[in-house]
C-alpha cells in the first residue's frame, strides 16, 4: 500500500506534463491545416520514396 504514496503523484505529475505538452501544440499552430495535409497525399506530384 505504501508503493501508492509514490505512484500516485509520479503519474499525475507525468499526466500534467503531458497536458502542459498537448496545450503548447496547439498554442503553437501545430494543427493549423489538416484538410490541406490530407489531400496532400492525392495530388500526382507525391513523392512516396523521398530522397535519402
């Protein structure tokens, strides 16, 4: 039971780190444009080898 006292605040302090991770993505336009990213896949001139 006492292995709690120690899991307990690890995994909120990693799910806060998380959330501080997934509200600086958006604050910093990371998904700005999906619909654009989407059909970028359907036009001829899409390059699926890219170059090494």
């Amino acid at each position: 039971m006492s292995i709690l006292a120690y899991l307990i605040p690890i995994s909120l302090i990693l799910g806060g780190i998380g959330l501080m991770a997934f509200i600086w993505t958006i604050d910093s336009d990371q998904y700005d444009d999906p619909q654009g990213n989407a059909s970028r896949i359907l036009k001829p001139d899409f390059d699926d080898h890219p170059r090494s």
